[in-house]
C-alpha cells in the first residue's frame, strides 16, 4: 500500500491596473505586443519601478490565512532562458517573501476538516505567452510583467481530492478578497502540481515530479490521478529508481497521460541574486494596518449564515462557495423569504437551467427577481409547480415576474367559494372513488386533489385545496 504526497504552487495574477515594475494596462485580450514598453521588454537602461498596489493585495492575502508578513522583503533574479522571457531572468522573492507560514483549512461532505500550511506567498513577473501555429511558434509580451503572486503549500494532500478541495478554498478566497479574477481558462488562476508516492508508513520524501500549467479541477484531478498510477506501476515494477526522477511534465487531456517536458532545475541552475535594480519593500506600521483589512471571507461567511439564517452547515458552504453566489443569496434574503427556499431556488432551480456561458451573473435572472418569485411562492400569489413556469421563461427573456404570472395566467386561485365549487363538481362526478376512499382507501385522497388542480387549470391554491376537501371528504 502507497501514500500519496501532494504539494501544490499556484500563480495567481493580480488585478491591478498597471504591470508590476511599469506602467502598461494589464488588460487581457487585447493586440499582441501593444501592452509594451522598455521595461518589460528589458531594453538595455530602462528600470523597474515596484508597484505598491501588489504589495497592498499580496498582504491581504497573507491576513487571510493567518500568515507572517514580512514588512521588510527582498527582491531576487532568477536566470533562466524562455522564449517568452525577454530578460533572460525573472524578478522574483526567494529568501525573504512578503508572505510566509500560513494555513488554510478544507472541509469536509462528512463535516471534517484539515489543515493545509502554506509555505509561503511570494511576488515575482509573469512571463508573456507563446503562441503554437502549426510550425511556427509566436511570442506575445502582452503578459509579461504581469504581477503574480506565487502560493506554495506544504506537502500537505494526501489524495486528488484533497488537492481539488484545498484549490477551490483557495480560489473563493483570492475572489472574496477581490485581489484577482482567478480566471483558469484565461491563465490567471495557474496550478503547478508536486507529486511523490511513498510506502504507508514511511515518513521519507520520495522524487517528486512536478506536472505544470493545469487550466481546470477537471484536468488537475485527472493528472495527479495518472501520475500516481504511472510511479507506483514503476515501484511495483522495480523500475522506480530508473523511469521516476525529479522532473519536469505535462498532462496531455487527450490521451489522459503525463509526459516529459524537461529535466527540474534546482536553485543552483537557476543562479539567484538579490535584484540589483530594486530596492527592499518595507511595510511601515500604517500600511500594515491599512493594507490588512479584509472582507469576510467563505468560512466567517458560512458560519454567519448558519447563525443568522437557520441554515445547514452543508447548505450554507454550498452557497458561500464563491462570492457571487453569497452575494446573490443576500440580495434575495432581502426579499424577506426563507433561507431554505432562496437556497433551493438558487441552487437547484435556477442553476439547472443555466447553460452554456450562462452564469447568475450574466443571466436574465438577477438576485432581486429570483427573491421576488420565490416570495410569490411564499404568498400563495402562484404555486411552486406554476413558479417553475415562470422561471422558465424569465431565463430565456429579460422580464417582469408579475407580468409573466399575469401573461401565464398563473396567479393562484384563493376564493374558497371558487375553489369549493370545483371540489363539488369533482366529488359529484366520481361517487365510487368517494366510497372507495371513505371506506379506509386513503391513497385516493391524490387523486382528488389532481383532479381539482387540472380542472383549475393548476391555478387554485393547494391549500386550500386540501382543506375543502378533507373536509367534505370526511
């Protein structure tokens, strides 16, 4: 038997407004190589200036995992060769880093936890991108200088799925905290992953293999998944000493495989010095009080929802899970409905008919309508059946809630003379089914009501539906 280890390092792209040692827009998607100018393009003279604005969210990030941060901080370069590094070197934080010694705690579906120590949050440039056209390899510097900062976690994971639940924790924290948009897909959210195997038991560190650049949880769980399976085939095989050694590798999604991609430097090949162009970045006391206040993040969040809401531990996770969704969820709260049914609405109803791009933050279906319908609910205006209706149509067109229940001739049924005149006209027509059911047949009590609501076209209020009925029923 085999235990697994996992240590993962995370880029994160800041979103400030301007590089980290110049002042071009880091504005993604625009023309290639027009985010430029001599400093991130490293023309001989031209110097880098420190952005303050990342060391600001670099600190913010520290204080919300309980971390040491470093007022005074060094810069280092860190030389290597990239086609889509101009410098031949990378500005970066090896010995002393704004932020150190960290922790951050996963949850759970059982309602456990465990604790994962971060080694460190460190600042350093982005490179730019290399663009693959057939035989041809282009280079965009847009990227480059691009402010990042570096998350290393201890080896701490001891499965896919504990790697998976220590990203998604990590990512709601860099959105609640505003300090990056964590976009995968666009290469600001980058995941790096260390993995080693080891007999259970041993305490030894074995070779680790680094597999790089993974754009999705999807993907990350996959790859260390194969990547495990390939070094225990090696040990059981007697082969790990000669197929597994510290490397470099990527994961091909297609073939579902990790392959080589280079030999993994040590710190010695990548010959660091501290950056001679830059100044240390000291953090006086006023910044530090200035710099680490927070907004309230998914744990206090979750925790506050539980208290204040009634909500299930479960339920409440779920919903601050990311920022938008605890946001929108509080927007309908306002409506003065009930937690258990802004939830599930959001959730499962209006979730399930998102698709495609489609998002609660770019649908037709903003907070304040999804809290109305629900309140409609609420006040018996329509039933839950003829609310699914309505937000059917309201996900497909930009409408009125109250004008789509009118349009739909939706809105329930309250008059209980109305209503007890259908229940007459049902019991009349049906004298077996009402034999059958008052001598000891109780399941047919359904079918009464089915037959009222169809013949109400659904719009009568199942309550007081069952009322008249279980009282002229007997």
């Amino acid at each position: 038997m085999f235990e697994v280890v996992i240590g993962l390092e995370v880029h994160v792209q800041l979103n400030t407004k301007t590089k980290l040692f110049c002042s071009c827009p880091t504005s993604f998607n625009h023309k290639q190589n027009t985010n430029t100018c001599p400093t991130c393009l490293a023309l001989p003279g031209a110097l880098p200036v420190f952005n303050k604005e990342v060391l600001h969210k670099s600190i913010m990030f520290g204080t919300a995992i309980d971390a040491t941060i470093n007022q005074t901080s060094y810069f280092d370069r860190k030389s290597y060769f990239y086609p889509d590094s101009p410098s031949a070197y990378q500005i970066t934080q090896l010995y002393t880093p704004v932020v150190e010694h960290g922790e951050l705690e996963i949850d759970f579906e059982d309602g456990t936890h465990k604790t994962i120590r971060i080694n460190r949050a460190h600042i350093e440039a982005d490179a730019g991108k290399n663009i693959h056209d057939g035989e041809i390899s282009k280079v965009d510097l847009n990227r480059a200088g691009t402010p990042l900062l570096e998350i290393v976690s201890e080896p701490d994971m001891r499965s896919a799925e504990e790697a998976i639940l220590y990203l998604k924790k990590l990512h709601s924290i860099i959105r609640y905290l505003d300090i990056g948009d964590a976009n995968m897909q666009e290469g600001s959210f980058r995941v790096d992953v260390n993995v080693s195997i080891r007999p259970k038991g041993d305490e030894k560190l074995y070779t680790r293999v680094e597999v790089k650049n993974i754009n999705s949880f999807k993907f990350i769980h996959k790859a260390i998944e194969v990547e495990v399976e390939r070094q225990i085939d090696a040990w059981e095989d007697g082969l790990y000493d000669d197929e597994i050694f510290q490397e470099t590798r990527l994961y091909d999604q297609d073939k579902n495989e990790t392959r080589s991609m280079r030999g993994k430097e040590e710190a010695a090949d990548y010959r660091y010095f501290p950056e001679p162009d830059l100044l240390k970045a000291v953090v006086t006391d006023e910044m530090m009080e200035l710099y680490s206040k927070i907004p309230e993040l998914p744990d206090e969040k979750r925790d506050r929802f539980v208290k204040e809401y009634g909500m299930s531990e479960y339920n409440a996770g779920v919903i601050t899970s990311s920022v938008e969704m605890a946001e929108y969820f509080e927007t309908m709260m306002e409506e003065g409905i009930s937690a258990k049914n802004a939830a599930t609405w959001l959730t499962v109803e209006l979730l399930g008919r998102l698709k495609g791009d489609m998002t609660i933050t770019n649908c037709h279906v903003d907070a304040k309508k999804l809290g109305l319908l629900v309140k409609r609910i609420e006040d018996q205006t329509i039933s839950g059946k003829a609310a699914k209706e309505v937000l059917d149509k309201l996900v497909e067109e930009n409408l009125d809630v109250d004008g789509v229940i009118d349009a739909l001739g939706l809105k329930q049924v309250t008059d209980m003379g109305a209503i007890e005149a259908i229940c007459d006209e049902i019991i009349g027509a049906n004298p077996e089914k009402v034999a059958e059911y008052q001598g000891g047949k109780e399941k047919l009590f359904g079918f009464f009501v089915g037959q009222v609501m169809k013949a109400s076209k659904g719009t009568a209020s199942p309550q007081a539906v069952n009322e008249i009925l279980k009282s002229k029923l007997g």
